[in-house]
C-alpha cells in the first residue's frame, strides 16, 4: 500500500483493514451461537466452522421439498407458443403493430406479428390450455403451477441467466445450488450435494459460472455429472495409486485438521479441501452406481424415451435425476439446450425447426419425471422446476421469417411437486404475451420460494463476505409466491 493511499483512508477503512473484521466475524459467530440471530443460517458456519462442511443441518422450518430438480430451458423458449395461450393473436401473422420490445436488437415501439405456429388445446381438469409442442406434459398439468408473468432484470443472455442461477446480473455469486447446499448440507456424503448436467452440445454461455460457489468455499460448487460412461471427469485414482494408500492420505489430512481446529478458529479452508477430497474418495464408487440404469425396468426406459432419439440424452438426464434424488442430492440442475442459436432454444432465425427440435427431446422425459416421482411417492418432497433465462417477442426480430427475439418483460416457467399446488396459473401477460400485465412475479421471488419450500428463511439464509451479509435474494426482505404454496 502506498503512503498516499494509505493517509487518503479513513478511520473506520484503516481499522477493517488492519485486523477489526476478524473481530466482526467473531462477534457474529459468538452472537449466533447464543441465538442473536434467530433462524438465520450466517456467519456463524464460518466463523466457527464443521470439520465437514457438507454435514446434513437442520433447515430453518419444516419444509415439504427435500429436492430440486431446476430443468434448465436454455435460450429462452416462447411462452406464446408453448404454455400461455394467446387467441386474439391468430389471423394477426404479418400484421405490423405498436408494441414495446426491449431485446438484443434493442428497444423497439413497433413490430410484425408472429402469431403462434402450434395449436392449443385443453387438458386435464383445471383445463389448461397447452400448445402441440407438449403432449406429454400437457397431461400433466394437473401437478402443475404456471408462472405467467414471471420478469427479469436483463434480455441478454449471460447477465439473465446469471440472475435466474444466482439472483445477480454479473458473475462472481454463489448459484442456488450452493445456497442449498451450504444451507442445508447433503443428506449423502459419497455424493455432491449440487449436481448439473450439460447439453451434448455444450455448456450455456458464461459456463461455470452458472454453478460456481462465488465467494463461498468452493465444496458448494456444483459438480458436472454426465448419464454415461464415467459420470464425472479426473475422478479415477492416480495410477499406482490404492484404495487403501488413499484412505491413509485422507486419514493424515483429518489429523491435521482436528489439529488446525484445536489452534485456530478460522479453518474453513482446510475443512472445505479435505471434504472435497473425502468426497472424491467416496464418489469412485457411489458416482458410477447412481448412472448405472441396469437395475431400472424397460418399461421405465421406455418411459423416459431412453435408448431412442431424439429423447435419450434428456431422458437419461431426466432418469438419473430421479435417482440422484432418491440419494439424497439436494439440488440438481438438467440444461436442455447448449452451446449457440439453433443448438438452445434460442429462435431467432426458423422458429418452428428450433422449438419443434427442442420440445421433441425434452417433452416426453419431463412428463416421464414427473410420472415417475408421482407413482414412487416423492413428487411431494422434490420440488420441480421448468423454465428458461428469459422468454420471447410476439412480433418478428427480421424483416423476413418467424424468428423471435429476447423478451424479459414477461414469460412464463412453472412448478410442481414440493408442496405446490397443482392445477393453477398466476398471473398475465397482456394479449400479446410482450410484458407481464397482472401479478408480475420477480426472479428473487421464486427463488424466495424455492427456498422457502425446503426449510430455508430466504430473508435470513446469508454468508458473511466482503463486510455484509450476502443473501441469493438481495437486501430487500422478500415474500416467497404465497399464491402458489399448498
């Protein structure tokens, strides 16, 4: 530090900075042992810190969800010709119209309409109406809430998805899979508490940040399965290496640990890298068992499309999450749509050839994980979640085609199972579907709920950093979708 910008710092910079905040971290940690801080989650996990970080922890309240399952719908499917039915829109096609557009083309006052290219029909006995790019699921929508006017904060790619993954525009934050794992722990310690898997394709945009523990300790991260093969990679032991001279290593290091512990408060790092290494231990034999589908029957093969395109890699995804769940994985994250345009849901050039592509992989798997859960009792305890970064414009982004562009002023995702109530839709959008008309609903808000549904106080659940405490929701006290809750 320069003797310039060191005079330039006030008392209270100078104080944090040479050593207070440690005092800081130790007042929170004493004060929230002693129950100052009621049913929060804080620094006290840091500042007196578990031998094993991912230890199974009481939630804050009784939850119904134990799980998430957050399929991931990267590119932003079309609302309007997926789950919100539009009407008045049919005989408008090519009708250019006045209506406000914010996306990567810019902001826009007026735009040719692309009425919807799939019919809708009514199904079960809410009579929900669903387009023909969702058989399978639409007999599900009795198990189903419809968020209708769900909002975001960006039409851009990499800053939405940031903030439906993590609840900030730019990187640098823990994902909700961290959040829950750090909140929670996980139930199965030869497994990751936070598991995620990719599109053959490839990754969405911005990559791992999407499920990067941010500030916390990187044990919360989550790990990258895949539904064949070696589930995960580098996870084989070094070669030469044994089993038992493993357990020898892994023995030396917990040594050293309970000794850290006993001479200093703040061990956090150590436990967090002996953890990590304890897991990939216990990963070399419970990882490859979770994806081994051998025990599974053919008729539940069938049902999940496995073993025939274009359903299998989402219906081995869809699968190996039911499993994972049944494990005791806390929250598992299944990204249909991967690398650029055409290969995510991403239409803006041939919107019938990108959505007809993508609903045919996933439909039928969806349907199939949600049937699933039902039949084996634990659609009530796994929280599933569906939807996409951002939805998609009414009218045309080009002179010529039916593309459509980013829509973040309103688009549809829904819930069911983990104590949502089935059967129903909140909110609007206008009759367009171009912004949220009635009860929009923000991302904080649903991840407000998510939390709330498995036992966490999403206005208390928070890890000390950078002299605040950090929350997934913000500052702001936030209300989960009460509307919504069973």
């Amino acid at each position: 530090m320069s003797t310039r910008n060191f005079c330039n710092r006030t008392r209270r910079e100078f104080l944090w900075e040479t050593g207070a905040g440690f005092g800081a971290t130790a007042l929170a940690g004493m004060l929230a042992t002693d129950g100052f801080f009621g049913k929060s989650a804080n620094a006290s996990s840091i500042a007196v810190p578990e031998s094993n970080p991912l230890a199974p922890k009481p939630p804050a309240a009784i939850g119904k969800a134990k799980s998430v399952i957050f399929l991931f719908m990267y590119g932003g499917p079309s609302h309007i010709d997926t789950f919100d039915y539009k009407p008045g829109m049919v005989g408008m096609d090519n009708k250019t119209i006045a209506v406000s557009t914010f996306g990567r083309g810019g902001k826009r006052n007026e735009g040719r309409i692309v009425e919807p290219r799939w019919k809708f029909k009514q199904y079960g006995e809410c009579g929900k109406w669903v387009s023909d790019l969702f058989p399978h699921t639409a007999q599900c929508v009795d198990d189903i809430a419809f968020l209708h006017s769900m909002t975001a904060d960006s039409p851009i790619h990499g800053s939405a998805m940031l903030m439906m993954n993590s609840g900030k525009l730019i990187s640098g934050s823990p994902a909700m899979g961290s959040w829950v794992n750090y909140g929670l722990g996980t139930v199965n310690q030869n497994l990751p508490g936070f598991v995620v898997m990719l599109d053959p394709t490839g990754g969405p945009i911005s990559g791992a940040k999407n499920w990067s523990s941010g500030y916390m300790p990187a044990t919360y991260q989550g790990a990258t399965f895949k539904h064949q093969g070696a589930p995960v990679l580098n996870l084989a032991r070094p070669e030469g290496t044994t089993r038992e001279q493993q357990r020898d290593t892994l023995d030396a290091l917990a040594t050293i640990n309970r000794r850290h512990m006993a001479t200093r408060a703040d061990n956090s790092d150590l436990a967090a890298r002996i953890a990590s290494y304890e897991l990939a231990y216990k990963m070399q034999v419970s990882a490859p068992e979770a994806v081994d589908f051998a025990q599974e029957s053919q008729g539940t093969l069938d049902m999940y499309g496995v073993g025939r395109e274009p359903t299998h890699h989402f219906g081995s995804q869809c699968l190996l999450a039911r499993r994972l769940v049944e494990r005791g994985v806390r929250f598992i994250q299944v990204y249909s749509g991967g690398n650029h345009i055409d290969h995510n849901w991403d239409a803006h050039g041939d919107l019938e050839f990108n959505h007809n592509k993508h609903a045919a992989e996933t439909d039928q798997p969806i349907a199939a994980l949600l049937r699933d859960l039902k039949q084996r009792g634990m659609l009530d305890e796994t929280l599933i979640v569906w939807g996409g970064e951002f939805g998609r414009q009414p009218t045309a982004e080009y002179e010529n085609g039916t593309g459509r562009d980013h829509n973040s002023y309103g688009f549809t995702m829904w819930m069911a199972g983990g104590g949502i109530k089935g059967g129903m839709s909140l909110g609007s959008t206008d009759e367009l579907g171009s912004r949220a008309a009635d009860r929009p609903i923000a991302v904080k808000e649903l991840h407000a709920t998510m939390l709330q549904q498995l036992g966490l106080d999403p206005n208390h659940l928070s890890y000390f950093y950078n002299g605040l405490d950090q929350k997934l929701v913000g500052v702001e006290s936030v209300q989960p979708i009460h509307e919504i809750i069973a």
